[in-house]
C-alpha cells in the first residue's frame, strides 16, 4: 500500500458492517468517529441503471437504515452475492464502512443523488480500498475468499505447476472486459488509489506505486501517470485527453448520463485546472480544448443524443451540446498537441495565442537552454532536439525542488500550482447547453481529401486553392461532400466560424538520417468550426484548421456566435 492512513469522511450513506445497516447520519456526525470507524472500503457491483431498478434500491429510505436490517432474510435475499462477499471481506480486513453504489446513492432523491455523483470522485479517492470486479457480474460474487464465499473453479489450463506453487503462463488482466466498457464505472475505476481485482478467477492488487498478482512471479508494473500528475496539481492538457478518450470510448445505457458519469471526476480535477469544467471543457484552457477533433482520422464519432426517459428519472446536469467531446461518443483528442510539459520525443506542438508574460508564481525555478543554430552528429545519430513556443525557446520552468521527493516534467512556461489539501474546495461550475461570443464567419467550398482513408475534407478559397482542412466526425459526413477528383460545380459549400488562433512548431525529418533534426518551423494557423444554424443558434459538426494569411484574406463577417 501507499499512502497516508488519514482519516477521512465517510460517506453520510456507507453500509456500517458491523449494525448491518445503510447509515444515514450528517456528515459532522462521522467526523468524530475514532480513527478505524472513518476509513471505508469502496466497491463497485454494477451501473447505475441497475440501481434503479433493485427492490432493495426502491425500498432503501424505509428498510436499509433499521439497524441489521441486512441481517433480515427477507432483504439479505435480495442482496447480489457480490454485496453479501464485500460485506463479509469488509470485516475480514478489519474496517467497518463500505460504499456500494448500487445501495448507497438513493436515486429516487433527485437532488441527493446529484450531490452524490458530484461526490463519487472524491469518495473512491478517499476509500482505503476499491474492491472490483473486471469480469463476470453481481451474481458471481468473489470467489475464493475463505469462509466468505465459494471456492474458485479450477482452470488448469491456465496454470502451470512449479514446485508446491502454481503460476499464470500469461498475464490477460487488460484484455477488454464489460467492465471497462460500462461508461459509470471509469472514473470509480481510475480516482481509487487502491484497487483489489478479482479477474479471470485470480486476484490482483493495484495501488499507486506498485501491481501485484497472485499467481504471476514477475507482474507487468506499467502504472498510468496521467491521473496521478493532474491530482498533483498540474493542468496537462495532454494528460486530460489521454483520461477523456478512455472515457469516451465506453458504453451508457442512456446518452444523456455522459456528463454525470464523469463529473465526480471533473469535479476533483478542477481544483488542478481553475474555473472548473463547463460540459467538459476546461475553463483554464478553454479555446484550446474546444479545438478538440476525432482522435484517429478514420474515427467514427456518434452524436449522443437523449432518451425519451422521464424527466424525474434523469440525472442532472445531462447537457449533450454539439460544442462539446461530451455531445459525441469516440476517441476524442482535446489538445494532445498543446504545450505544456518538455517533451523531448515531441515532433509538433502547437500553442494558443497570445501567450502573456508574468512573474514567476511561487515555487518554479527557471532554466536557460543554449540555443541551437547547428546541431553535431554522435556516433553517426542525431542529437535529440526541443520545440519551443514563442518567447519560451531560452528557458524551461520546473516547479517544486530536488528536496520534494518528487522530479516533475519541465514545462514551457510557468502557472500558479494550487497548494492541494484535503481542505481544497473543488471548482463546479454552473451547467449550460450554450455559450456565446462575438467571432468572424465566412463561407468556403469543401472536397473530401485525396486520403480514402482519412475522413478529412480540403478547404477551398474562391481561387480554388486549398487553404485548410475538416476534421470530420464520422463517414456520413464525409460521403456528404465531392471526391477530390470531382468537377468544381460539384464543391460543397460550408459555413465556419473562428473560435481562436494557434501557432504550431515542428522539427524537419531527415529522411537519410531517419530522424528529426533542423530547421525548427512554425506556422499560424486559426481554428474554426463547421455549423449549421437552428432557431438563431448554431450547432457543430466538425473542428478544423484555416492558415492565418488565407483567413484574413477571405470576406469575413462579423456574428454574435449563440453555440448548443
């Protein structure tokens, strides 16, 4: 384990083990527990859709608080076999509180279970332990645990004898599994600092410094850094979009349940990215992040779109805005590009103007690098090379010092790293389908790139030269416009509007030496957006790219941009 054993709140609805009932008390009641009465563990049996539809879910606020009233056949009867195991390990481990989902969170209090999902980011990070199960279901139970549950089923073809021992010949635990698909789950999965698996009938343990595996000798210890360097207070837009297409990618039972699957994490974010998250979006780096695109070229993005459930049954907020990552189903990418953290492997980065100059914040050192006009051979390889934004090409920025404990990345520049305490309020911004602003628009014609592969389209002036190119989201858009090869009577014609001005730089490949060297080159370029207009509001379609020279010299107008 790693950590610090700090008290920290239960959960006011945590099922207490040891009356065998669901808790309902305040949370300054639990505050001043003993020490072993505020650790908790966390786990997680199934989606939230599940839960509103469980007997033991309706009937919660009248039979789940009575004290042992999990000991009552009449409800124990009900309870999933993977409830009554974690109950049962809960004790074994020593601790008293657990938090299931599924039983916690009484969804038929609309505003309670608001709160909740604002809160389940905190909750798993706070848990001493998440118990999950990567496969099988609620009815499966954990199996294995001694006078707990059921023995496992055996899978000799899976194990191969050594000595008294028996080891796993491979390590599968990563293969896809529903668990990973269900969308609710993710930011469970990811926010919990100590995670117990049972997968493929083995056990694994998984904390923040270290991967453990019951029958393996030698465990694969890759361990993903994102999450870990945002929760530490740094705004690596990079770092996001890795976290966001994960998320993106998995599957709801309903649309709309989008922005509450993930706000619990957002939420905890925003005390490293200030201002919080509008739809997803970053307020920090808002234009930035709003330039989001499809993550592959040849991705298929779906546009969410709400169910027809009752109102009353619906979490809130559940924009689905055009505008936003959260408005589509995909791998999206944010801003992988943006700069931020030295990269040495970076071949492109790109930066959002104007870039401003200010003190250093406190807690940064600044670091000159030589510049490079000619860069010499070793050993008959290239020399590795960085790229630098404008005005930051003679210094990198580290924040912290050797005497921390802890190397964090050089970045390009620097920014304020909020001081991250367990008393560090989280930023929630105020939910709208809608933002606005005054922009330029104009009108080109499109073809679909010569790539069959991508789904991108060229960007025409009036001169019928290409002065940029259309992200699309998916193939129906794409079979919308005329091949390459097509006469020009047959251009598609679109409407984009500016959201704001990038400049990117990138090394030169050297196709002898078979790496990137000099010259730097950069390029300025804005980005824009392909709408369609409803009723006075303009709604996206794709994101794309317009070379600064080439949009300055097209006839643009003035608008007051409504997006939804």
């Amino acid at each position: 384990m790693d950590g610090k054993d700090a008290a920290v709140p239960v959960p006011p609805d945590a099922m207490d083990t040891s009356d065998c009932k669901v808790c309902d008390e305040i949370w300054s009641a639990l505050v001043g527990c003993a020490r072993n009465s505020t650790v908790f563990v966390a786990v997680n049996v199934g989606s939230f859709e599940e839960a509103l539809s469980s007997p033991c879910s309706r009937h919660r606020p009248l039979v789940l608080q009575k004290p042992y009233a999990l000991e009552d056949p009449s409800i124990s009867s009900q309870l999933a076999p993977m409830v009554q195991h974690a109950i049962g390990l809960t004790r074994v481990i020593g601790h008293r509180y657990l938090w299931v989902d599924t039983l916690c969170i009484d969804h038929s209090r609309v505003a309670e279970s608001v709160r909740e999902l604002q809160s389940m980011g905190a909750i798993y990070a706070n848990a001493t332990l998440t118990i999950v199960a990567l496969d099988g279901d609620a009815q499966d139970g954990f199996p294995g645990l001694r006078g707990i549950s059921p023995s496992k089923k055996s899978d000799n073809g899976r194990y191969v004898p050594f000595g008294g021992e028996l080891f796993v010949h491979e390590n599968d635990l990563m293969e896809v599994s529903p668990y990973h698909k269900r969308g609710w789950t993710y930011q469970e999965f990811h926010m919990s600092p100590r995670r117990l698996i049972f997968s493929n009938n083995s056990l694994h343990w998984f904390c923040q410094r270290s991967v453990w595996e019951e029958h393996l000798y030698e465990a694969n210890k890759d361990l993903e850094p994102y999450l870990g360097e945002i929760m530490r207070g740094m705004p690596n837009l990079d770092s996001l979009s890795m976290l966001i297409q994960d998320y993106n990618k998995c599957e709801l039972a309903f649309d709309e349940d989008a922005l509450p699957g993930i706000t619990g994490l957002l939420t905890a974010f925003s005390r490293s990215f200030s201002g919080g998250f509008l739809c997803g979006i970053p307020e920090m780096l808002f234009e930035a992040a709003l330039s989001w695109k499809p993550y592959w070229k040849h991705t298929d993005l779906r546009r969410r779109t709400p169910s027809n459930r009752p109102e009353s049954s619906r979490l809130r907020p559940c924009h689905l805005p055009s505008w936003s990552w959260i408005g589509w189903q995909g791998p999206v990418d944010i801003g992988t590009k943006e700069a931020g953290p030295v990269q040495i492997r970076d071949t492109c980065i790109r930066e959002t103007i104007p870039i401003t100059i200010c003190p250093l914040p406190t807690g940064w050192t600044r670091h000159a690098v030589p510049a490079v006009t000619k860069l010499a051979e070793t050993n008959g390889e290239l020399p590795e090379l960085l790229l630098y934004p404008d005005g930051c090409g003679d210094y990198t920025f580290r924040s912290g010092s050797p005497a921390d404990g802890r190397e964090e990345d050089e970045w390009h520049w620097p920014f304020p790293v909020p001081d991250i305490q367990e008393s560090t309020l989280p930023s929630i911004p105020e939910q709208s389908p809608f933002i606005c602003c005054d922009t330029q628009r104009c009108r080109v014609f499109a073809f679909q790139a010569a790539k069959e592969t991508a789904e991108e389209t060229w960007l025409l002036s009036n001169s019928k030269r290409i002065i940029g190119r259309l992200h699309l989201h998916n193939d129906e858009q794409l079979r919308g416009f005329p091949k390459s090869d097509a006469d020009w009577a047959a251009a598609k014609e679109v409407e984009l509007v500016a959201i704001c001005r990038v400049r990117s730089h990138s090394k030169t490949f050297d196709q002898e030496k078979g790496g990137y060297t000099l010259p730097l080159k950069s390029w300025d370029a804005y980005v824009v957006l392909w709408v369609e207009w409803a009723d006075g509001v303009a709604y996206r379609l794709a994101s794309g790219e317009v070379e600064k020279e080439a949009w300055e010299g097209l006839a643009l107008e003035d608008v007051a941009l409504v997006l939804g």
